[in-house]
C-alpha cells in the first residue's frame, strides 16, 4: 500500500510493468497453491466433496459474498457431521 502512490506515478515504465505483471502471477500462483493444501485437507469425504462443489458453482454462476457461502458450507458442514 505504502509504494502505490510510486506504481501510480511510474504506470508507463516498463521494468514498473514487468515487476506488477511478474508479481500477479506469482500471488496468482501462490493462492492456487494454499487452495490445493486447504482443499486437501479440508475434502476428506462425498458430503464435503459435494459441499465444495455446489459451492465453486455457486460461486461461479452468482454474484454472492464470499462471508455467506463461508457461513452456509460451515452450517451444513455441522449438520451433516453432527456426532
């Protein structure tokens, strides 16, 4: 945040760009990792499996917030895993 008003001023500047390009790939790159590491751990059987995917389509078909589908996968999750 503290450099924004630098990146603004230099948009124009090739090597500025390269580094911008460069650094959304590899923030990109990391977030794709830190899902692949929570879904695995998180997925461990069908009723979550089922969860996560009715959930990425949701995602993906509706505007919705992500602080909602969050609450709704938690409440069904302890629903069905209720001892």
């Amino acid at each position: 945040m503290l450099p924004g008003r630098w990146f603004i001023r230099h948009r124009d500047n090739a090597q500025v760009k390269a580094f911008v390009t460069g650094a959304t790939a590899a923030a990109g790159g990391a977030l794709s990792g830190a899902v692949v590491v929570l879904t695995r751990q998180a997925v461990t059987d069908l009723p979550t499996a089922a969860i996560a995917l009715v959930t990425l389509g949701l995602l993906l078909r509706f505007k919705i917030g992500e602080p909602w589908i969050v609450a709704a996968a938690a409440a069904l999750g302890l629903l069905l895993h209720w001892p």
